[in-house]
C-alpha cells in the first residue's frame, strides 16, 4: 500500500493541477456556442437557416455561385478553400486572401484564415462574421481557453505535453482507487473527527463518484492527441509524396464543379469533405480531403488528403495520396466519447454538474497534500480511518450508468440522449443523497 501511495503522490503532484486547468477550461468551452451567440448580442441570423437537407442535395453543387459571387464581391482576392461552413452543413465556406499576400495565415481545410460564407437558399453572401460583436473580448477569450485545453498554448510541442499529462492524470485516477478504495460504510463516523478527516472523506467521496467519467475523459484525450500528432505525420508524408510525383508541372484552375467532378470520378466511393485552390502556396496542386462514402460526419476523421494536377485536358490528369494509416480504425468514436455527445442542452448542464464534481474532488486533493505536508493526521484518525470498511457495489453501479451515459449518445437521437440523461442522473443524485446523510448525522 505504502508504495502505491508514494506512486499516487507523485503522479497526482505532476498531473493535479494541469487536470484542474483542463477540467476548468472544459467547463466554459462545453458552452461555446451559446457563448458566442450571446457575444454577437444573442441574435441568431435567420441566413443561417435553410429548408433543403443535406440528404437531399451536395452543398458542393452550388460551389460555382458562391464563387461567383465571391469574386464578383472581393475582386483583389482569391479563393484557397472551399468548404461547408462548421457547424451548418448546409452552407459554403470560402477561404480567401488577398491576390499580393506573400504568406497564407495558419489554416487547415476550411478551417482558419478570412473567410465569407454562402447560403445557397438566398443565393447571396453571408457577412455576419464581420459585424463588430456585442461583447468583442468573449471570441478572443474562448480561443485562448481552446488553445489551453487542446496544447497548452504551446503550438504542437504543447499537444505532446498535453498527451503525456493526460495519461499520467489517468494513472492518478487508477492509482487513487487502490489506495483510497470506493465509498465507505460510514462516511458519517468522518464528522467527529478533525477537518483534515473530514477533507479526506469529502475529496474520496467526490473523486470516487468521478472515477469513470475523469478517467474516460482522459485515455480519450490521449487518443486525441495521439490521434493529432499521427495524423500530422500521415498528412506530412502525404505532401511529400506528392511534391515528388506532381512536380512535373502546375495544374489549371478549373471551374468548382469540374474539379469536384473530376475528383468524384476518381475516387467514387468516397464524399468530398473540402477543397484546396492551387495557390503559389500550396505549389499550385488541388488538394481534396476525403471521408469514407456512409460516415455521417466526415470532416471529424479530418480525411484522406489528395493532392492532384488537373487540366483542361482530363487525360493529363495527375493524382497523388496514400491510404489512411489502419490505426486511425475507431478514432472518430474516441472523439465523439471525449467531445461530441452531449450536444442538448440538458446533457450539457449534467456534464457541468459532473465536471463541477470532479474539480471539488481534485481541490480537496490539493488541499489535502498542503495538510500532508505540512501536518500529520492523528494516529486515532489513522486507526478510525483504517477501520472503515469500503463498499464496492454503489460505486461499481454508478461507473456502469456513468459509462452508458457516455456512450448512448453516439447514436444521436431523442431516446438515446433522454436514456444518457437518466444514467448521468442517477449517479449523482445517489452521491448528494449519501452527502446530506452524512452531513446530517
């Protein structure tokens, strides 16, 4: 036991208060988008709505107007992307620039850079993204909060520290359940005694109810990460390639809808997920990125870049890729386990809840290796405490409704994320059902 105390100790040193900034930041990014609804003065823009499904119709068959209109409304700039804009599919995206810029912003795919939005449905441009915000600082305060939670604001280097910290935060959780155990019998035999007994139980009692839902959100943030500096590498690799295999020459600009054309017929068992201009930045290839045929969201797998040389000519066209890495098999589910499944707003209040209850436990932590350290627990309370029994089956039921909380929500739909809710639920109202008792003793 001594030794997975020293183990626990030293992990939770390394990890706590990096945990406690991601559990922080996670909090306020959970409600981004209302957020940033409320920034713009909480209008929502009747532009954005659009009658015709996706099932219906390719957004992509209406690049050409956009285009059109693109260069019609911005003559001294060219197009570099184009691409259904995040978060309404139902909407072009174009990325421009001005034609004499000598160095193209940090930008990936459709993300990243100026930009103006289609809406295929009023056949005109959106500009709402350049209007002046009501409150101006939330956008720039959020993208500091995401840069933290993602890589520390660290650029890639930050992502590696990031997927190390993740894996020892996991570590501490695991390590902390074979030395503290589960609940306890008598958490109110834990009132008479001193404070410091009282802060032990409350930080085993919060941390424990937390145990599944901290350590899925952490082995799940060291897939992503591992997920982003592999896919970083494929991507590198990709562009080497075919610097080599294309640089015979540069390709034409063709019309939107002829290089889409001419990339479908290519690869017909895939979607196109976003399209790169040639550019004196990219050295004047297309570049297309590609989602497997039936995924429902594609752009989350990032895509199967590949680059091409394509000609007035259709005979000289030139393609160069490579297979997406067979590791990258399950990544999108990891993502949607760690990010995209408690998109309702009920769901997203009992994640709240749920992270609120792990950021007491991970305090209390904090505070009791400040009294460790500073003073020792009392041989009675050590005697009292070591008598304690543990209980294993509250705990184990809860992490079971936990771990279904996480997962029905994959199947996005009414009855899974009403079915997500009453496991999330559960749990904690078991949890301040057995504090009150405690308190009340």
């Amino acid at each position: 036991m001594s030794k997975i105390y020293k183990i626990h100790k030293w992990l939770s040193i390394v990890s706590v208060l990096f945990f406690l900034m991601f559990c922080i930041t996670g909090l306020i990014l959970m409600f981004r988008t209302e957020l940033n609804a409320w920034a713009q003065g909480g209008a929502h823009h009747s532009s954005l709505s659009m009658a015709m499904s996706q099932q219906e119709i390719s957004i992509f068959n209406y690049a050409d107007e956009g285009a059109l209109l693109v260069k019609e409304k911005y003559p001294s700039k060219d197009i570099l992307n184009i691409s259904p804009a995040m978060g309404a599919a139902h909407i072009l995206r174009y990325r421009i620039i001005d034609s004499s810029a000598t160095v193209a912003p940090p930008a990936r795919m459709g993300m990243g850079g100026d930009y103006v939005l289609y809406n295929p449905e009023t056949k005109g441009l959106i500009t709402t993204h350049h209007e002046t915000p009501a409150h101006p600082w939330v956008r720039s305060v959020l993208h500091t909060l995401h840069q933290l939670h993602t890589r520390l604001d660290l650029g890639k280097t930050g992502i590696y520290i990031v997927t190390i910290l993740s894996l020892v935060c996991g570590l501490s959780i695991i390590s902390g359940v074979f030395l503290y155990g589960p609940f306890r019998k008598s958490f109110a035999k834990s009132t008479v005694l001193s404070n410091y007994m009282k802060l032990s139980t409350l930080h085993r009692e919060f941390a424990m109810v937390a145990t599944v839902w901290g350590f899925i959100l952490c082995i799940t943030g060291v897939w992503i990460g591992g997920f982003f500096i592999a896919n970083d590498s494929y991507n590198a690799d990709v562009l080497h390639t075919a610097k080599q295999e294309l640089s015979v020459g540069q390709s034409d600009i063709l019309q939107p809808s002829e290089a889409i054309s001419r990339i479908m017929k290519a690869y017909p068992d895939r979607q196109l997920i976003s399209i790169d201009y040639p550019s004196k930045f990219n050295d004047h290839h297309y570049a297309f990125y590609l989602g497997a045929e039936n995924d429902d969201d594609p752009a989350m797998f990032l895509g199967q870049p590949v680059y091409a040389n394509l000609y007035t000519d259709s005979t000289k066209d030139m393609y160069s890729t490579k297979n997406i890495p067979w590791y990258f098999t399950g990544m999108t589910t990891m993502i949607n386990l760690h990010i995209h499944n408690h998109n309702t707003m009920a769901l997203k209040i009992l994640w709240a809840i749920w992270d609120i209850v792990l950021i007491v436990g991970i305090v209390t932590g904090i505070i009791m290796t400040f009294k460790n350290k500073f003073g020792k627990a009392s041989a009675t309370e050590s005697k009292v405490s070591a008598e304690i029994k543990h209980v294993w089956r509250t705990p184990i039921c809860c992490g079971t409704l936990v771990l279904l909380g996480f997962i029905m929500p994959l199947w996005s739909n009414p009855v899974t994320n009403t079915i997500a809710g009453i496991c999330l639920t559960i749990p904690l109202v078991v949890f301040f059902i057995s504090l009150i008792r405690g308190f009340n003793h």
